[in-house]
C-alpha cells in the first residue's frame, strides 16, 4: 500500500506565485482530481509530482521518502501524459507507441494492445503526421497503458478525445486503479471515476484528502 | 532489448527518415569550400596552402547548421521532458544524441571530403592526415554542439546564439586539425596535432554529457 502525498508546497513561475501551500495525499486505488482555472496550477502541480520540477517550499513523498533524493526509482514510479504529444510526425502509429514502451520496458500492456484498447489499432502502419489531433492525443495516452507505472500522472488526458474514448480511458483507468495503480488527474471535465478525490485550486489552494 | 538499444535504433530511424537535413549539409559544405577559388583566384599553389584550413573552417560551419535540431524537435514536441523522466540517464542519453548526430553529418563529412582535397589541390601526401584529423574532430565538434544545442532551448533566434556560443569554444580544434597538414609538409610530422586532437576528443567525451544533461534539465523545468 503505497502513499504519495505532498506538503506545503509553494512553487514560482515567472515571479508569480502559482501554488501557495498545497497539500495532497494519494494511496494505491485512489484517483485525485485537480480542478481550478486556468491558471490556476494543475499543470504545475503535476509536473511537480513527475519530478520535472522542485517546489520553492514543502515537500512531495513517495511512503514519506521525498521524491528529489532518488529521482531515478520515482521516475520508474510514474508515467507523465502532459499537454505536448511526444509523437513524431516522421514515425507510423505503431513505431511511436511501441518506442515509449519498449523505453520503459514496463509490466503493462504492449504498444498494439493500448492501440487497440484506445481505438486506433487501424491507424498503426500510417505516419503520424497524418493524425488529426484527437488521434494523436490517443497515441500519447497509449504511453500510461503500456507503462506499467504505478502512479499515472495526466494532464487532461480526454481533451480533444471523444466520447467513445473517453469512456474508454475511464475504463482503463478504473482498471489500473482497481489493480492498486493510483492516479493524478487534471480536468475540467467530469471523468465519473469511483474513488477519485477531488482538489481543486485556486487563489485558496485547498487540501485534499 | 535494452533501453539504450532501443533509444538508438529510434535516433537513427528518426535522422534517415528526415535525411534531407545531413545532405543539406553536406552541400553547403561543398558549395561553402567551391566559393574559395572563384573568390581567391584558381591559382594552384594558393589553393593548395590555404585548402586544408579552408575545408576544415567549411566543416565547422556546415556542422553548426545541423546542431541547433539536435534537441530542438524533441523540445518542442514534449519528447524531452519524456526522456528526462526515462530510466535511461540523461547523461546517456545525451551521448546517443550526440553518437547519431555524428553518424549523420560527421561521417557523411568525412564522406565528402576526398572530392574537396581534389578540387582544392591539397597534396596528396597530407590526405591521410587531414582525414585523420576530420575523424578526431567532427566528434568534438558534435559534442561541444550539443552543450550549446541544450542551452539554447527556449530562446529566439537559437541558431544564431548557438553559433556565437560554439563557435569559440572549437578554435582549438580548428588550430591542430589544420595544422595537421601543415606540420607534415614542412617535415614536423603530424603526431603531436592528431594526439592533442585526440586528447580534445576524450576530454570533452568525458565532460560535455554532464553538461549538455544539466542545460536540458534546467530547460524542461
């Protein structure tokens, strides 16, 4: 039973104060939602939790070891869907997919499963650069399914998606929190999911439970 | 397969395909080094003395056109931040950035060179040595690139930052590498510019990763 769990944490962006004592915690099954404006910082806030960034105050820990003193073993923890795709126009479907996977070398699904899970096992031979942008997102989602991380860290992972895939993805990602996987969700859209906490921030950044 | 193996094969794959980019330079490299007598006169002699620096200077400018792309696609399309976040050490992966670069302009440089000694008139005597020294020094060049690539992720205008950083920092080996040439026709032997050109070779092989690793860090954040 894993706990990742964050305190006090104060993070500056371009000499603004994004998030001011914010505080989270997360145990293996639950999901944790992170609501708010734009603006308000859940961007921020996962890419403090994936490690791209160290908090100007607090801390963020993995079963109270912080995450900055073995960032190696947290990177083994995590996968990371943010905004930008990843995905190279100049490789097909199938090799983009299949490169994230076989670099993770994790205990998740293989590359022409999550295709085929997220719909797009059609498209695996076409170059990417023919992809419309929903299609695209779908391929960089594939990087959560083939992981076989622990802690799925999404930056809202259904825009540009639709509603079949999205209802996918949720099902998916019941299954890997059903599975003792746990998750980190930015959204403004509800994804329905049990078990899910929610926190939203703001110019009063709450704490989550 | 390893991490490392997969990494490469992808780099690899990913440089064939947009192969446009290597042989771009390596034109401009030829065109750069066929400029030099119609500007200079096709006089023999004065080809044949100012030739092997001028292919090497060539080399240098033809290599920075192909270094700002080095991270700049991966920046821009999130890859980076994926690989920073990868088990594979960013350090690692910053030599086989570095490895397929020099795969695909460097050799293709070296490649091209023979032709250049024809049309510059440079003793046949210095050939072995002049490709030595492109064989030690377009590695460097790929190296100390690849510092001055990662620092200028995120900036405007990169290309020409990029030159006014590297640029500089590679005089040295554009010191010993045509100087090779010179050493063995005036009877010195090249030994001793090849061996500190090594020396430059190793030394940044050890020191440039770290670096170039850290600017990438510090660019993703």
């Amino acid at each position: 039973m894993a706990e990742f769990s964050g305190q006090d944490i104060d993070c500056i962006r371009g000499e603004r104060r994004v998030l001011s004592g914010t505080g989270f915690s997360l145990q293996s099954g639950h999901a944790l939602i992170l609501r708010g404006a734009n603006g308000a910082g859940k961007s921020t806030l996962l890419r403090l939790m994936a490690g791209l960034m160290r908090p100007h105050g607090g801390r963020i820990s993995w079963d109270g070891t912080d995450i900055a003193d073995d960032p190696a073993e947290h990177n083994r923890r995590i996968v990371y869907v943010g905004h930008a795709d990843a995905v190279k126009p100049a490789l097909s479907v199938i090799e983009n997919a299949s490169f994230w996977a076989e670099l993770a070398a994790g205990s998740g699904m293989t590359a022409s499963e999550a295709l085929d899970v997220l719909g797009i096992s059609h498209l695996a031979e076409l170059p990417a650069r023919y992809l419309s942008a929903g299609q695209r997102r779908r391929v960089s989602l594939c990087r959560a399914l083939t992981s076989g991380a622990q802690l799925w860290l999404l930056d809202e992972p259904s825009t540009a998606l639709d509603a079949d895939t999205t209802e996918a993805l949720r099902k998916t990602i019941e299954g890997h929190l059903a599975s003792g996987g746990m998750t980190a969700i930015s959204t403004h859209a509800d994804m329905g999911l049990a078990a899910a906490a929610t926190l939203t921030l703001g110019p009063a950044s709450g704490v989550a439970a | 397969m390893s991490a490392v193996s997969v990494l490469f094969r992808r780099e690899l794959r990913l440089a064939l395909r947009q192969s446009a980019d290597s042989v771009m330079v390596i034109a401009f490299f030829v065109i750069a080094v066929v400029l030099f007598p119609f500007g200079v006169g096709p006089e023999p002699n004065m080809l044949a003395r100012i030739g092997p620096g001028v292919i090497w200077v060539c080399a240098l400018l033809a290599a920075m056109l192909s270094m700002e792309r080095m991270f700049l696609g991966d920046y821009e399309d999130g890859s980076l931040e994926l690989l920073v976040l990868s088990p594979v050490a960013l350090e690692l992966v910053v030599c086989i950035k570095v490895a397929v670069h020099w795969l695909t302009t460097g050799v293709p440089l070296i490649c091209a060179a023979p032709l250049l000694f024809v049309m510059m008139n440079v003793p046949e005597e210095i050939w072995p040595v002049l490709l030595w020294s492109l064989l030690l020094g377009t590695p460097v060049l790929s190296l100390i690139g690849s510092v001055g690539a990662a620092l200028i992720l995120g900036a405007r205008r990169g290309g020409v930052l990029l030159s006014l950083l590297v640029l500089p920092l590679v005089i040295p080996v554009l010191i010993f590498a045509a100087g090779a040439g010179d050493a063995v026709l005036f009877g010195d032997g090249a030994k001793a510019n090849l061996m500190l050109l090594g020396g430059i070779l190793l030394g940044s092989l050890a020191l440039t990763p770290w670096a170039t690793a850290q600017a990438i860090r510090e660019a993703v954040a």
